[in-house]
C-alpha cells in the first residue's frame, strides 16, 4: 500500500472519529436543552419534573396499548401534578416514553440467504389527562387505516356517524354507542376534522394523546394541553352532569 493511501485512510479515519464525537456532543446538548425547556414548561404550571426514568409508569397505564410494546419500555422527562382547569380539577402525566422491538431482515451473499435480528429503539412523547369521573366508558379515536377497511369488509364495524368525511377518515370504538353519539356531534366532529389529532384513547378515565411514534418539540407540550381543553370544552354539559353525578352512560 503506497504512503499516500495511508495517509488518506489516516485522514478517513480520523475525520469520521470527529464527526462522531461532534455528533455525540451535540446530541447531548439537545438533550440537556430538552429537559430544561421541559423543566420549565412544568414549573409554570406547578407541576413536578423528573428527567429520569420514571419506574411506576408501566404499571400505572399498562391498560393503554402503547406502553405495553416491545420490551425494555420506560418513560422519562415525565411532567406530572394536578391542574386545576376552572369548572375540574385533573391529573396530568406527560413526557417522552421509549421501548425496543426485535426486527429481523436478510441478506444474500453468493446465493446464500441469511436471516439476521436487531434491536430496534423506538421513542415518543405522549400527554395523559385523568379525569374525576368514576363510570366513563372507554373510547378510541384514530385514523381509520387499512386493516380497520379489511375489519370492515367482514362485518366488524367501527361506529359510523353522519359525516361521511369523518367516518371515512377515523375509527371510534367504545363500550357505549350513546356515550360516542354524545361526545362526538357535529360541532365536536368539525372540531376534529380541523385540528386533525392521532390517537385519542379513553380508558380508565383517563384521556391520552399520541401518535406512537414521533418525539414531539417540547412547545408539543403545551398545544397537547390546549388541544385537550378544547376537546374537553366541547362535551355537552348534560354529559359531563351525568358523569360529574356518577350516573352510567
């Protein structure tokens, strides 16, 4: 090998162990500025901050079906407490969450096909809202998507109301069609086409917002909270009287 492709390799080299170690360095510069614009997202709410592993939050909301994927699951940078909303007081539970998947794949070389795993990390920031209601049906609002059609063509329906465009373009589950009819009239549906959320699961009297699988600015934070007042503000009164009194819907 001739000294001038050493020096060139040297320099490859040299230049891509660099590259990484500026790569580190500005990721974790990302990373402490997350949790300090999270710190104070949290503080001017009075809410608490842990930056941190958080180790009872697989237990506590293991019912939601986002947190029970893949292995290896925690939340962290959770922002927690109560808020007073004027007509309720709620808990709040929102951070960033990550779990691992195994995935497999091939390659051929030579005619030779061979199968491989890998671990996969996933991440996403999610927003939990739990309300003061002791008998509130379970609800699902997402996007209707591919599988929900094929669900559809074998007679397993979702509930379908009388907006075409908002049937066509979401999928509603829930313990009690009444409960779904209520919440979701006309206006709550115009609300939804226009604002355009991912996930909406309702279980345990608890409300979460996510989509599964993006990280969200911590700004995000703020707009889940105001997004989820509006979602809130537009529930008939005679539906939050009913739940306020414990009444079954």
């Amino acid at each position: 090998m001739s000294p001038f492709l050493v020096i060139l390799i040297a320099i490859g080299v040299i230049a891509l162990i660099a590259l990484m170690i500026y790569a580190a360095i500005e990721a974790e510069k990302r990373r402490k500025q997350r949790i300090a614009d999270l710190q104070a997202f949290a503080s001017s709410l009075g809410l608490s901050f842990m930056p941190g592993k958080n180790p009872d939050h697989d237990e506590e909301y293991e019912h939601f079906e986002l947190f029970r994927r893949g292995f290896d699951r925690a939340a962290y940078n959770t922002i927690y407490g109560q808020l007073d909303l004027g007509n309720m007081v709620v808990g709040v539970n929102t951070g960033d969450f990550t779990y691992k998947t195994r995935e497999t794949y091939t390659t051929t070389v030579n005619g030779k096909t061979t199968t491989h795993t890998r671990i996969v990390t996933h991440h996403f920031s999610y927003f939990i809202m739990e309300l003061p209601y002791i008998r509130m049906p379970d609800m699902l609002i997402r996007r209707e998507g591919l599988f929900d059609k094929l669900a559809s063509a074998f007679g397993k329906n979702d509930i379908d109301f009388e907006s075409a465009e908002f049937s066509r373009k979401y999928f509603v589950r829930c313990e009690s069609r009444k409960f779904a009819y209520d919440i979701i009239h006309p206006r709550m549906i115009e609300f939804l086409l226009e604002s355009k959320p991912g996930l909406i699961d309702i279980e345990n009297s608890r409300l979460c917002l996510s989509d599964g699988y993006n990280t969200w600015e911590p700004a995000r934070f703020s707009s889940a909270l105001d997004w989820t007042r509006k979602f809130l503000d537009h529930w008939p009164d005679f539906v939050v009287k009913d739940l306020s009194e414990g009444r079954a819907l």
